[in-house]
C-alpha cells in the first residue's frame, strides 16, 4: 500500500510546517500538502489539519475554513472512514464543520493562553492513542478560543460512546479545575466522532519532538504508524 | 509644467509641520512653490521619522562595520553573517505614539510593521520581542494600555505564527502620558537570497500588492513627530488598524515570489506610505517614476492624490519587478488571494511624476528631496541636577527584598508572556524568561542565535552616556550568559524634543555612549531607529536608548539558561565593590540620587570571555547576569524558574547590603558542579570568582540573614500581576 500523510493548509494555516517537521521525524515519511480550494482529493492517506488562524480567525476561529472546497472533501472521506486529525484552528475547524461535536469558544479568562499542560489519555482503545503507553502527557497549548463546550444531552452521549479522548490533568493525572487552562467543560482537550476515526485535539503534539520542547509528541506521531 | 494648484498658505506650511528655513529649501529645490500635494510630500519625508534629521549628524558617528557584517543601517533592516549560507536580519522600531493612543492597534501594527521590515529582505521572521514601558500603575490610563498593547503585541504575532520570544517591560511615572512601545524583530535568510530596495532598469513595472488604501494613518510619520498635548486623543483617526491576515498573506505570496526571479527591488509601505517607499526605492536607483494614481487600488471612495500619497493603511508592498514575470508575479499573488496592480514604472528623468485623472498633479525632483532633507546641529545643554538631602529609610534587608521581587518592575512577566505564542516554528529553545537571552534555533541545523533588549533609563538619565554604555553592555553580558558570541545591535532611541537643550543633550551623549561601548566591544550597530517628541505638556520621558542585542551560538549543546541542579556549586563571577548609586535598593529605601555604576570594558570582556569558554570547557549547569537588584535578586530568578532552594554565605569583607544588592557591571553567576574545574580555569584566566553557596532544600536562605520557603518566594513574585489585572476598573 502507497504510505501517505496529507496536511491540508489554508491561508493563514501557520503550523503546517511543524505538522510536516514532525511527521518527517517521526512517520519518516514526506507529507503531501494540498491547498485548500483541492476539490478533489484522491487517497490522501492520514488527513492532519494543522493550526493556525484559518482566513485570520474572523467572523469566528475555524468558521470561514468550513467554506473551503477541501473540506467538502474531508467530510467525504471521513464519511468513508479515512484517519483525520485536527489540531488546535484544525480542531475548531472540525467542530464548525460538525464532524465533530461541540464548539470551541473564547477561553474563560479572555486572552490567548501559550503554555504547556498534561493530558490524561481518557481512551485507549483508539487507534489513535492504544499504542501511546504513557497515562499521561504533556503538550503546548496556545490558543485563545480553545474552550471546549458542549451541552449536557452531548456529553452525556460523548461519554457513552467513549468519545473523550484527553482531558487537561495534573502530572500525575488528576483531573480538577485547578488544571483546566481554558474553562472546558470536564477539562475535555480532545474528542473523536462516533466513528471514532476523525480525532480533534487543541494542545500541540508537533510542539513536543525534542529534548528542549518535550518528547511526548513522538509516541503520539508513531502510533500512527500502522494507520499508514 | 501645468499642476494641479492647490493654493497654499502660511498656515498650510506651519500644519505641515515644515519649518521657515525648511520651506526656504523646498522653494531653492523646487524653484517654484509646491502644491498642496507636493507640499504633503516634503512634510513626510523631512519629518523626524523618516529625515532623522535631529540625529543624523550623530547617528553617523557609529561604528556600522564588522566583519560579520553584510548589511548595515540605510535599508530596511540590518543583515549579520551566521557562517554558512545563513544571515540573520534584525531591527527594532517604535510605536510609541500610536500606542498610546490607541493601545491595541498602535502595538499590533508596530510588530507589523516590523516583521514587514525584516521579510522584505527575503528573509523569513523567526522571531519577534519587544521593549515596553509604562506609566505608574497607580496612573488611570495604565491597566489599560497595558492590557491593550500586550492583547496588541500577542493577536499579532500570533495570528501570522512568529513567536514573541521575550523582551522587557517596566514601569516609570516618566511614561505616564508617553508609554513607550518598540517592537524587535528577527529574520533568517540565505546569503544568496537577500533582497534589497535599489529600483533599476528604466520602464521596469512597479507594482502595488496588500490592503487597499484608506485614509488611516494620513500624516502618522507627522504625528511621531511632534509632542503630545490634550487634544492628542483627537489623532485617533492617524492610528492605523492592523491586519494580521493579511500579513501573513504577503508574508507567503512574497517568499514564494522571492523564490522565482521576478523582483528587482521591493519595499513596504511603512512610515509615510507610498510616499517614502517610491523615493526610497527611487533614490536609491538614481531613477525617476511615474506614478498612475488612478490605478491605486482604494478602500474609501473620491480618495484624494495627497490622501493616497501620505495614508499610511499597513500591510502594503511596493516592488519592481523584471517586466517578463509579471504574469508570474500577478498568479502567486492571485493563489493567496491578493491584487497586484500595476500603478507605475521607472523613468530616467530623476523625477517622481504623479499623474491623477490624466493630469499631471505633482512633479519632485527625487535626488534633491532626499539628499537635500535638513540636517540639524541643536544646541545643548547639560541640565543640572539639585540633589536634594533625603534620608534613606532604615529597612531590614529582608523586608526590602520581599519589596523588590514582588515590585511592579521585578515581579514575574508570566501574565504577558502567556498572551505571547513563544513556540510556534518549534525552534524556540528558550524564551527570555528562561535565558538572559532567548535562544531560537537556525531551522534544520545545530546553531541558534540569542536575542536580547535592554536598558535602564534611571542611569540614562542622571548620565546619558553611561548610561547608554551599561545598556550595551549588560546586552551583550546577556548573550554572554546565553553561551552566544555577542554579534551586532540595533537601537532604539526614544527621547523627548530634541529642539530642548537638555533632551538634545541626551541624546548627543547616549549615541556617544553606544559608540564607545559598541566600539570597545566589537559590536557594530547594523540598524535602528530614532524616536523623539516623546514628551507630553513640556514633560519628557526619561532617556531610553532601547539596545536590541543578537549573538550566535555555534552549537546547541552550548545553549545556556537560568537553569540549576540540586548540590550544584554558586559561583559569582566579577568583583563585587557594592555600588549602590540608583540602585533597586536606594529607590526602594526612599534614595532616589547618586551615579550609575561605571563600567570598565577591558574588565567585561575579560570576565565575559571566562564566562564564553566556561560554558564550553568547564561545563555548566546555568548562568544568570547580575544587574538589576543585584546579586540577591539574580539568586532569586534562579530559584523561582527551578523551583529549588539555595544556601548563601554573605563574604565578611564587604556590607552585607552592597553585597546583596550592589549593581556593579560586569558580574555573572555560575551554577556548576565542576567546582574544581572552574576555579582552576578562573585562575589560568585571572578572573575574579568566588563560591557563595549551594543548591540545596527547599528554602531561599541567606545564612545569618533570612530564610523564606520557595513557596512563600513564588507567591510573592506572581502576585502582583494578578492583582493589579484582577482588580475592577
């Protein structure tokens, strides 16, 4: 089978860069970048949308990306099952877009928020994350509408259906307010759909592929490998 | 010639800003008398933003070369060699007044108009800081403009992926009515790929691309040029509005046009628009232009040629391109969305020729307006300080230390730093809270450089030169510490009026001061940037020269931080006399007088040269300079980035307080557990070093003196922030 990653990016997509430095490192494999009026999109492998501020963030983080002829196409392939990951503006682009549940709204304190947290890993039953061995682990945030909200008749689904993939924690997985860096609802930092094969996430695992930024990235990126 | 005549009149000159003498020129150059257009012209380009004209006679007098030096002062940003095909691009600029009036945008479209300074050069920006000062807190306007310009500095920055590594901000009641705004950013761009902003070849297109213009901004360049009073607020309408997007777009659009062999010269549009961008660029060619103002594409509706002229709307370029790419050129701009237009083309005429509605509407002769702008010699003179007996407030050390680390300059930045994206391009190895400088990886390869802004306006102003001498120096004590070979600077100098003697005074001697120390240090000034009138009602700012400092580490294993280990070794390098002249330590105790402390060069980089090849031979865990509140308040950075208790012993020979809270130069301290290693190199080196302690328990201990748990020690430095923001309006 032919190994393929894509990213797709858009203007104003600022961590396309970091997605594919990591994917290189760790998949050691080139990424195909394909520009966001793609209409049609032909085996793209994983479909990473990376962070950034899609179209400047206006009107609404993630909003005007939704508009864009590639994501007709991602909804199309998540439909027929193909791996995606969101990250951080990809995250709220798959909210906006409704493959994924819920909304990212402004973070509880207002201001943008650049800095890492730990993450419990809530389900490891995923292709996603069943080969991440680590409890827990610790990712950048940076992001200013990064609130995970969702009502309680949706979480109540979310969490039956095993949806909740990372919840902000401590470093030794407690879950309180005291960790929460933005106000979500449960501390939740990451989801998948019910299929469970679109993932969204707003900490940054691409930030954490080394010795100066952290290395808990590199487990998230090789348990991809056999998706590939 | 048959021009459109706008009349005017007296009062038109004296609005333009433009000087008797000065409109005496415009006549000699002109041989006539300028149109209102025209007139507009001459105002932007002779202003003090773009003429330098306060400062040229002295800002010549700086060492520009080295021979790590590719580009330095006159084009758009300074270019420094980093060994192998890879040059770094720096410079610092200013938005005070924007910022202070409208706080968000002024700050959001400094860092703009930086990064545009720094890209246009072919370079990719790699990181952005920024020098800030403020007003008191207790002051009205403060929390206000805070919030505003850090929300400002951070949607930007963030918004187009640079990372905001690091800078200073303080708080001085000089700033109350003037904060001070300077924006600091860094490129990297390969040798071969540089791009300047020397137009040629006659008939070639010039091409406009980015937002359209509006009426915002008309007459900023104007504005930076004169002082503040009450109806200031009214300029509101001058500040332009930042669009991050759309920088972000040309930020692309122009690297990946950069990449095809399509542009002969480019530009932003910054101070005085398309103004100072078309005779720059023109200037530089010996060409003449003919511009089709019909052609600029306009957000506002029945905008006039003056209007198009001096707006200053951002996120706009100018460039002239090779007439067979221009298909090239128009396509990737279309890909991102953007408009390129065709609004003019180079003549031989040496003119700028400006055409509206088929009408030519102003005519300038581009060498002679450049080359003939002012050039002021103003008198100075020293002001004369009272010093007023005042008796210092008799405090326990302890209790003035608690003071200072929890002080509105001292305490910890982490409210700002957190709105700063510090990590995008994942090459940020340390940001300035964790480094005396922030230490951002060259992409794909083992080196770095590090990044630092300094100055300390209480010395500057009690002795502009010194005081612009310590600034030099503690930047590059700073990348010292970093493990970086100090490289080059960029400046910039904010002051009051220079047409007052005092503040004239200043400024002569703190450029003087950055010539001998950037001279004694081998450390050229390769860009900068002047910002004056910083004064409101006849009340002047203190002297800020801002020293935007830039060094490379060869190899990441050499990247040093604040960083310590348990049982680790403290070792202070440099003597310590105690000099306690404006000092932390005397504001606090209620001593507002005395001299900076002096600075002896051979001594600085003797001890900085120990400290380079530490970090190389001896092995090290961290390094931390000592300069604002001493050696107590280095200890205490140390403790609180590590989260780990220290052991210190006072030397018997000195004061207890002029140990602890001395601001002598030229001092660093060492965290190593090769004790025997570094005492046996300071040896050989002849450096002065001694161990003071250890790294140890859980508590910040000063034997025989206090002791306060790390926890406590925390707290006290992180509270202030939070209280201030949290507190209602």
């Amino acid at each position: 089978m032919n190994k393929e990653v894509s990213i797709i990016h858009f203007p104003g997509s600022n961590c396309d860069r970091d997605l594919a430095v990591a994917i290189k490192y760790c998949l050691k494999l080139k990424p195909k970048f394909l520009w966001h009026n793609e209409s049609h999109i032909k085996d793209p492998g994983i479909i990473f949308i990376p962070g950034g501020f899609s179209f400047g963030d206006y009107l609404r983080a993630g909003i005007l990306a939704t508009k864009s002829p590639a994501i007709k196409e991602v909804i199309r392939h998540a439909k027929k099952g193909v791996p995606i990951i969101g990250i951080c503006n990809g995250f709220q682009i798959l909210t906006e877009c409704k493959l994924l549940e819920g909304a990212l709204i402004k973070n509880s304190s207002q201001l943008f928020s650049c800095k890492k947290v730990f993450l419990r890993i809530e389900n490891k039953k995923n292709y996603f994350t069943k080969n991440i061995k680590k409890g827990v682990v610790q990712y950048p945030i940076a992001h200013s509408q990064g609130k995970f909200y969702v009502d309680d008749y949706n979480l109540k689904k979310l969490q039956d259906n095993d949806q909740i993939m990372f919840k902000y924690s401590s470093k030794t997985g407690d879950i309180s307010d005291k960790y929460n860096p933005n106000g979500s609802v449960q501390n939740i930092a990451g989801i998948v759909n019910k299929k469970k094969n679109v993932l969204g996430l707003m900490p940054h695992p691409e930030r954490a592929i080394d010795s100066f930024s952290g290395r808990d990235g590199i487990v998230f990126f090789n348990g991809l490998n056999e998706l590939i | 010639m048959n021009l459109e005549n706008n009349l005017i009149n007296a009062k038109t000159i004296i609005d333009h800003g433009i000087s008797k003498s000065e409109y005496n020129r415009i006549l000699k150059i002109l041989k006539r008398e300028p149109n209102l257009l025209e007139l507009g012209i001459f105002s932007v380009m002779w202003s003090e933003h773009c003429s330098y004209k306060s400062t040229k006679k002295w800002l010549k007098t700086l060492p520009t070369n080295g021979e790590h030096v590719i580009c330095g002062p006159g084009e758009n940003a300074g270019i420094i060699d980093i060994g192998g095909n890879d040059a770094i691009v720096f410079k610092m600029e200013s938005h005070n007044h924007p910022s202070f009036i409208e706080p968000y945008q002024g700050a959001a479209t400094g860092v703009g108009g930086i990064m545009r300074d720094v890209f246009t050069m072919g370079a990719r920006p790699i990181a952005n800081l920024n020098s800030l000062r403020f007003g008191e807190p207790s002051n009205i306007k403060t929390k206000n403009l805070l919030q505003g310009v850090v929300k400002g500095i951070g949607d930007y920055g963030n918004c187009v992926g640079i990372p905001t590594v690091g800078g200073e901000c303080s708080f001085h009641k000089s700033y109350n009515n003037n904060i001070l705004v300077n924006a600091m950013c860094v490129g990297l761009v390969k040798k071969n790929k540089i791009f300047y902003s020397k137009a040629k070849g006659i008939g070639n297109p010039i091409i406009y691309v980015g937002s359209k213009t509006g009426r915002d901004g008309i007459h900023g360049a104007t504005m930076a040029s004169a002082e503040f009073d009450d109806t200031s607020i009214d300029q509101r309408p001058q500040v332009q509005v930042g669009d991050p997007f759309m920088e972000k777009l040309l930020l692309e659009s122009c690297q990946e046009l950069m990449k095809e062999d399509a542009i002969i010269a480019i530009q932003d549009m910054g101070a005085a628009g398309l103004t100072s961008s078309s005779f720059e660029m023109a200037s530089k060619g010996n060409c003449g232009v003919k511009l089709f103002l019909n052609e600029v594409p306009c957000r506002e509706s029945k905008m006039t040629p003056y209007e198009m002229m001096l707006s200053e709307t951002q996120e706009r370029m100018l460039m002239v391109i090779k007439p067979d790419k221009k298909k090239i050129t128009f396509d990737i701009f279309k890909k991102w969305g953007l408009e390129a237009i065709e609004i003019g083309h180079l003549t031989d005429t040496g003119k700028m020729q400006m055409y509206f509605n088929n009408r030519l509407v102003g005519e300038l002769p581009i060498k002679p307006l450049a080359d003939s702008a002012p050039e002021y010699d103003r008198p100075r003179k020293k002001k004369a300080f009272k010093t007023i007996k005042v008796k210092k407030r008799n405090l326990q050390i302890e209790n003035v230390f608690l003071e200072m680390i929890s002080s509105p300059n001292h305490s910890s930045k982490e409210w700002l730093f957190r709105q700063y994206d510090n990590m995008v391009m994942c090459d940020t190895i340390f940001s300035s809270e964790e480094s005396d400088a922030a230490i951002v990886r060259i992409h794909k390869t083992k080196k770095a450089v590090a990044i630092t802004c300094d100055c300390n306006p209480i010395f500057c102003y009690t002795d502009p030169k010194l005081g612009a001498k310590l600034a030099v120096a503690e930047s590059w004590r700073n990348l010292i510490a970093s493990g970086a070979k100090p490289l080059a600077v960029t400046d910039n100098l904010n002051f009051g009026n220079p047409e007052k003697k005092d503040v004239m005074y200043q400024i002569k001697k703190a450029i003087e001061g950055i010539k001998v120390a950037c001279t004694k240090l081998s450390f050229p000034v390769v860009s900068g940037n002047v910002s004056l009138y910083n004064e409101t009602k006849g009340k002047s700012i203190l002297p800020t020269p801002v020293i935007g400092g830039v060094g490379l580490i060869e190899d990441l294993k050499f990247v040093t931080g604040i960083n310590m280990k348990m049982d680790d070794s403290i070792f202070i390098i440099g003597y310590t006399k105690g000099h306690l002249g404006l000092s932390v330590y005397n504001q606090i105790c209620g001593y507002k007088y005395g001299k900076p402390p002096s600075i002896d060069f051979d001594n600085e980089i003797k001890n900085g040269n120990f400290v380079y090849n530490a970090i190389r031979e001896v092995g090290i865990s961290g390094c931390h300079d000592v300069s604002e509140g001493g050696i107590i308040m280095s200890l205490a950075e140390l403790c609180i980035k590590n989260k780990l208790g220290i052991q210190i012993s006072i030397p018997d020979e000195i004061k207890k307080e002029n140990w602890l809270f001395g601001e002598d130069s030229s001092r660093y301290i060492i965290i190593t557990n090769n004790e025997k290693k570094l005492l046996k190199y300071a040896k050989k080196m002849n450096v002065f070093v001694k161990n003071i302690g250890k790294v140890k328990g859980s508590s910040f201990k000063i034997i025989n003196e206090f002791e306060i748990s790390l926890k406590d020690l925390i707290t006290y430095n992180k509270q202030w922030f939070k209280n201030y923001i949290d507190i209602e309006k």
